[in-house]
C-alpha cells in the first residue's frame, strides 16, 4: 500500500514538472512572435490561433487546471509551432535569423524533454491504475480507498 502512495506522490511531482516545462515552452512564443515580424506576409493571420491558444492556456493557468484537462490545449499550441515553423521554413532570410534559429532551438529541446517526460508519465500512470485495480480486488481497498488516475 505504501508502495501505491509513493507512486501516486511520484506521478503528481512529475505531473508539476510537465505543467512546467509546457509553461516554459509557451513563454517562447512571444520570442517568435516578435523574431517573425519584419519577415512575413500576413504575420498576424498567421499568429492569431496562436495567440488564442495562448490566452486560453494563460486562463487555464489562472485557475490550476489539472494535466489531463490541459493537454488538449497543448496539442493544438504545438500543431500551431508546428504551422509556424514550416511557413518560416520556407523563408530564407528567417532561416538566417540568428535569434529564430535560437528560439526555435530553445523550443524543440523543450518539446523533446516533454515528450521524454509525458513518455514516463504515461508509464507510470498505467502501472499505478493496474495496482489500483489489484488492491481493488482484494481487501484492501475496504481500507485505503485511492483513484485511479486518468490517463492522457
């Protein structure tokens, strides 16, 4: 039992640090935002679901919604990168941009260590919720009543 409690504290700081590193990688955005400016056509049409997303990330923020529920905020944050990365690709004077090669460095070495980090969380998430049904089937969960978590 005490081993499920530990895992459980173990998935709640790893879920602190995920909320972390998405915040970091979302404060890079304004990085991008003014790096692109001078460079692109339409800049603002092109920013705009971006600079939603990043309103609606910012509310969510404000009031501590859970990993689970923000992820599909985060999905559609990183497609929208995504976009932008491949219109900036096809420019040839960003690409020699020493400050957007540098911005967009930053936020793909986030966007690796957040997938190596939701890569473990969904591990260990999926090992805790198969203890939990295993303590639910035996007597024990007369005694310690724990949740399953969600999965991403």
């Amino acid at each position: 039992m005490i081993f499920i409690i530990l895992i459980k504290i173990k998935i709640e700081k790893l879920e602190k640090k995920i909320l972390y590193i998405f915040n970091e990688k979302n404060n890079q955005i304004p990085s991008i935002y003014e790096v692109t400016k001078d460079y692109l056509n339409k800049h603002n049409e092109i920013f705009n679901e971006l600079i939603i997303l990043k309103k609606k990330d910012f509310s969510e923020n404000t009031i501590n919604t859970k990993l689970t529920e923000k992820t599909n905020t985060y999905k559609l944050i990183h497609n929208e990168l995504n976009f932008i990365f491949k219109v900036c690709n096809k420019h040839p004077k960003i690409n020699k941009n020493h400050n957007f090669l540098y911005v967009k460095d930053i936020i793909i070495e986030i966007s690796f260590d957040l997938w190596k980090r939701l890569e473990l969380y969904k591990k260990i998430v999926k090992k805790f919720n198969n203890l939990i049904f295993i303590k639910n089937i035996t007597i024990i969960w007369l005694l310690f009543p724990i949740e399953k978590k969600e999965e991403i």
